[in-house]
C-alpha cells in the first residue's frame, strides 16, 4: 500500500515520465531517432549522443574526445566561425556539450517551434565541421589551462585521478576525460580528423528530441537534414580487460589542501549486472544522506570528520569504483577514520541490514532517481545513459529491479566486493 501511494506521488509530481509517449526509428544511414512526445510544459531539447569516450581514446591520446568537443564549436561548411552557440541565443534557447568516460553528448534547449535550428546546426556539424588550424591551436591552449585549474591545481580533483589511475592497472578508465596534459600536447589536427571521421557519423550516433513535439512532423525535418549523411561502419571496440588486482594499492598526495581527505576505490560491476542495483542501495545506507551510518559514526557520533559521502557509477558501459570519500578535521587521526569505515563495512558484512533500513535506502534510491529526471531534458537526458547502455527501455526495468533489493542481497555484494585484493586508498595530506 505504502509503494502504491509513493507511485501515484511520483506521477502527480512528474506527469511528463507517466503520460509522455517514447517512440524510435532507425534512418537509412543507421541513424537512430528517439522521440519523446510530452505536452506538460511547452518546451524541447535536442540532444545529439556519440558512442564515444575516453574509454575509446588511443593510447597517447588521452583527451582528444574532450578536445575534438570544443571544437565541435569552431564551425562548420554552412555556420563557419565560432556562431553555434550565437545562432542558439538569438532563438531564445540554450546549448551546450559534455564529454564523459563513456559517451559525448551535445545539447540545446529551447522552444518547440525553434527546433529546426538545432536540426540545421547538428547535422551540419555532423558531415561537415571545419578544422581550422589556428582554431584547434586555440581549444588546445584552453583545454590545457582547464586542464591546469580544474584538476591540477585542484588536490580534491587531483586525489581522485590518482586512485583512478593506480585502481586500474590496463583498463582506459584509468584516464582521466580531460586528460593528462603530456598527451593533450601531442594531438595533431590531423588526429582530430581521423577520431571525428572514426566517430562522429550516424552508425556511432543517436538523437533524442524531447518535449511539447508532435513526432510526425519533426521526423520529417530530421529525415530531411541528417538521413542523407553518409553511413559509416560501426567503430570497432576495445577489448577491456583489468588484471586481477593482488593486494591494496595506495597513494598519498601532499598539497596544499584545507582538510585531509581519505578516497576509498573498490572495482564493481555496471548495469546491467545486478550486483550494481544491489551496491546502489549498499551506497545509501553507506554514506548518502546525514542518517547514512558513516555520516552518523563520522561526522556526528565521533567528530572526526566534516563530510562523507559515497558514489556508484552503475550506468557505466563497463565495471567502474565504488567511491567512499571522507574530508577528515584532523591529519593525524586519517588512520583512525579509515579503520572506521572499514568497521563499519564489516558490520554489514556480518549482519545484513534490517527490513526498515533496506526498505528506507530502496525508496531513496528510486526517489533520486525519479528526481534527476524531473523535467523533460532530465528525462531525456536519463534515456539516453540507457540507450548508451544497449537500449532506453532498460529505464524501467531499473527501477523495478532496485525496489526487489533484500537485505541478503546488500550483504552479498559487501562481501564479495568491499576486500582487501579489491581496494584502493587514496590520502590527501597537507603539504
């Protein structure tokens, strides 16, 4: 009766995700549409995803997705100079791109009527993007000062690419997306080229156009402008592969940092194994939220600790970390705080979490969930991570899967995962 209730809450909050109507066609040249039909509020947002990342990068190339991202920006045939972005404002709308581990996403959102702009814009890109030298020597500077201020100037952003770089021995998560600046200097524009020319065509792409649309109409635009761009062979993948990790591996960073942090790693599957569904509720009864146990041993019972908190990247195209992040008052009680942690994992460990607790970590799960996706771009935005995944019509399934999570089912996963041969710590120490 309580999770009847909870639903019929969901739908009157978030009417667009219980009436909006998904539908999907492939074009001719391999290129999926999906259209998410939703008259709730009258906006749009197109959205064009390339199956492409840093997982996907050449060895000594890390951050060309990242790089060839701003310059997707620089122009192309038909909107050459640097006018993306102007054409979009000057339409009332806004725009936007974002390059992760595993895909490049680039976005506007705007009014339904305005959508041919982003059809002429994106599929112009798409074929035809310029690579001006003077252009791809500028995005690199700026893509190295980013580099400098975001990560290695930066001791929290820093800690974090250095467990990731030592947690994965082979793996290309290793990398961080931005990438390290030695490689960054050495991408010519003609690695540009290829990696676009590789990447970016309809085979490695999808669209999602959102919102208060009518499908039979703006189908015919898209097919218009984006089903006559040549066809590509689908990319061939890297084999990913990590070899078994033999003991705890550690890293200790000393900068000049305002408090100590403790980063815990342990390697965990993705979606759609099932044991991630069960470290989603492990992690909010972890470290998510002021009444999660280590926020109430660390930071309220103990006072060692000013935050916790805790992340699972279960919408990764392959096993990602299972983080536990800890800023500590003091330097010389780092220890004591990580063997805290570890307590605290051991309990669970020997004592599965009781029916109330599982049941209070399921509904936050599934309310977080619901909530990221609050509004039609949200929504869109969550389609397309499943999409990435194999297909968007895994979303539902998700979330019915999280609400079957038991208590033996958290504790498995605890201890099959969170051991010795499986972590990495990170220390970042005052300088």
């Amino acid at each position: 009766m309580k999770h009847l209730v909870l639903s019929l809450i969901f739908i009157l909050i978030f009417p667009f995700m219980g009436f909006s109507e998904i539908k999907e066609e492939v074009l001719n040249n391999g290129l999926k549409v999906i259209y998410i039909e939703d008259h709730s509020s009258p906006v749009a947002t197109f959205q064009v995803w390339y199956k492409v990342g840093a997982i996907d990068e050449p060895e000594g190339k890390s951050g060309i997705s990242h790089l060839l991202e701003h310059l997707m920006f620089r122009g192309s045939k038909n909107y050459p100079g640097n006018v993306f972005s102007k054409i979009v404002q000057s339409q009332g709308g806004i725009d936007n791109a974002f390059t992760t581990k595993d895909y490049t996403v680039y976005f506007q959102k705007l009014s339904p009527s305005k959508l041919q702009t982003s059809i002429d814009l994106e599929s112009d890109r798409m074929a035809n993007l310029l690579f001006n030298l003077e252009d791809f020597e500028l995005e690199k500077k700026i893509v190295l000062e980013e580099r400098r201020q975001r990560y290695e100037d930066d001791p929290e952003s820093l800690i974090i690419e250095e467990v990731l770089g030592i947690a994965f021995k082979q793996h290309p998560y290793r990398k961080p997306v931005i990438g390290w600046s030695e490689d960054i200097q050495t991408i010519t524009l003609n690695d540009i080229k290829n990696y676009y020319h590789k990447y970016y065509c309809p085979h490695n792409a999808f669209i999602i156009v959102a919102g208060d649309i009518k499908v039979t109409e703006v189908r015919e635009k898209i097919k218009e402008k984006f089903e006559n761009i040549s066809s590509c062979d689908v990319p061939s993948r890297k084999i990913l592969y990590e070899p078994k990790q033999y003991g705890e591996k550690r890293v200790i960073l000393k900068r000049q940092t305002h408090l100590p942090m403790l980063v815990m790693a342990y390697k965990v599957p993705a979606y759609p194994n099932r044991d991630s569904l069960y470290l989603e509720v492990l992690s909010t009864i972890l470290g998510e939220g002021k009444s999660s146990r280590l926020y109430r041993k660390l930071v309220n019972e103990t006072a060692l600790a000013v935050d916790v908190s805790t992340g699972n990247s279960a919408l990764s195209r392959d096993g990602f970390l299972f983080f536990i992040v800890v800023s500590v008052k003091d330097v010389g009680k780092i220890n004591e705080v990580e063997k805290i942690v570890k307590e605290e994992i051991e309990k669970i460990k020997n004592e599965a979490p009781s029916d109330i607790e599982i049941e209070k970590a399921r509904n936050q799960v599934e309310a977080s969930f619901l909530f990221s996706q609050d509004s039609v771009f949200g929504h869109a935005l969550y389609i397309g991570k499943f999409e990435i995944l194999g297909s968007w019509k895994m979303i539902d399934r998700y979330r019915e899967d999280i609400m079957k999570v038991t208590a033996d089912d958290v504790q498995k996963v605890a201890k099959k995962y969170f051991n010795f041969d499986n972590l990495t710590v990170g220390e970042l120490l005052p300088k």
